[in-house]
C-alpha cells in the first residue's frame, strides 16, 4: 500500500479522490470517507473564514507517521488524507480521510483513528476570523478523550 498525503490551500474533490483510490481495483470491499468541512459558527457566533497554519514538513511527517500506524493496526488496501491550510471560508472542504480495505472493520476503524489523531496531534493552528476580531482556537477536551482510546497497543481494538 502507497498511501497519499497531501497539505494544500486548494480545495478538493472528495468523490474524485476516493475514486481514484478504488479505480480498477478489485481488492477493496470497503471504502470509507470522512471530509470535515468548515462550519459557519464557532461557540454560537457567525464566522467569516479559518485560518489553519501549520508546520510543512512538520506536518507531512506526523501525518505519514498516523497513517503507518495505521497501517500496521489494520489491514489496509489505501489511505489518501488530504489536509487544506490557509483561509478556509464556511462550506469548503478542510480535511478528507478515505481509506479502504477487504472489510467495513478495518476500513471504518482506520478513518476515526485518523480523525481523531489529526484532531489533537498533527501540528495545525486554527485562527477564526469573526466580527468581533481574530482569535486562535484551543484545543478541546473532547478531542483528547476521542484520541486516548487508541492508545492500546496493536491488535487489542474489537473492530479489526
């Protein structure tokens, strides 16, 4: 498996990347696709746009560093993570998980891991840009706790 991992300011097609990791394969019985997309309020206020900054190869290289790990839970046939950065306005695109495997298991339990891995560890800042002014998003708790249930070691998870 070759997977791809790609940080970009350009929006993304998430039916032609999940596509095009199936094309012409045979192998895969389960595709499963998460995009998050930025949402138009933040704590209950309206927002004009995201700014998400982050680290270049910094952030290539966790991401990369999640995705083997995931790898290595799972049986894995392919994973595109894509990450967007810059200023993301309400509506657009900001990250798409896809991966794919022989069962619905792996390939369900793969995308959340990831998830929650580049909610809380992948080195990205998110500035909300509002009428009240510019402000930097903390960390949630919620995200933590999502992300702390993964770390069992290999093989230990139900779903596999």
């Amino acid at each position: 498996m070759t997977p791809t991992v790609r940080l970009q300011r350009e929006p993304f097609d998430a039916g032609a990347e999940a596509a095009k990791l199936a094309r012409g394969r045979e192998d895969i019985g389960a595709l499963i696709t998460f995009t998050g997309i930025c949402r138009g309020t933040e704590n209950g206020e309206p927002i004009a746009a995201l700014t998400l900054e982050h680290y270049p190869d910094m952030a290539e290289a966790e991401i990369a560093r999640h995705v083997a790990e995931a790898a290595n839970r799972w049986s894995l046939l392919g994973v595109t993570v894509i990450h967007r950065y810059g200023r993301i306005e309400p509506g657009e695109n900001i990250v798409l998980v896809v991966t794919a495997s022989s069962h619905r298991e792996a390939a369900f339990a793969a995308a959340e891991f990831l998830m929650d891995y580049l909610k809380t560890r992948a080195p990205f800042w998110k500035q909300v840009e509002s009428k009240s002014g510019k402000a930097w998003v903390e960390a949630k708790g919620a995200d933590d706790t999502a992300a702390a249930r993964w770390d069992k070691p290999p093989g230990s998870e139900a779903a596999e």
